[in-house]
C-alpha cells in the first residue's frame, strides 16, 4: 500500500473512532451511566491513533511528508475532524 493510501486510511480511522468516542460513547457514560462503548471503542481508538502516528511517521522519513507537515498532522490528530482536513490538504 502506498503512503498516500495507508496514511489516507489512517487518517480515517483515527478521526473515526475519536468522533465516535466523542460524541456517543462520552455522551452515554456520563449521561446514561452506560460505559460499554467507551471500553469497547476506547482502545479501537487508541491502536488507531498509533497507527496514524507510526504513519505519519513513516512518511516524514521516508520524504512524504517534510518535518513542518508531519508536526501539522500531529496536532490535528487532537482535535476533532483533524485528521480529516489534514488528508483533504494532501500532501507533496
């Protein structure tokens, strides 16, 4: 798989599980007293986020993505549709 592809694809799962994190399975913990979701998908979302990290990683090394970038899709990977609009700028 190519690095647009896999960081692509990362990109996607990482913002995906966070969104779900964020905005139903937070919600039902504290307002439903119904934690289930947020250990099921809390981890999903760790091993995404690293995933996206070791990606983001790969592709600075490797020339894809120059130090200024890689530094952008980090911090994006923090907030909320990040990773997305990181991926809709593309890359070099």
């Amino acid at each position: 798989m190519s690095f647009p592809t896999s960081l692509k694809l990362a990109a996607w799962f990482e913002g995906t599980t966070l969104l779900v994190l964020l905005l139903l399975a937070v919600p039902l913990k504290y307002c439903y007293s119904e934690p289930s979701l947020v250990r099921l998908v809390g981890p999903v979302h760790g091993l995404a986020f690293l995933a996206y990290i070791h990606q983001v990683v790969r592709a600075t090394a490797c020339g894809a993505l120059d130090f200024k970038q890689s530094l952008k899709f980090v911090v994006a990977s923090f907030l909320p549709g990040g990773p997305f609009v990181m991926m809709s700028r593309g890359t070099k």
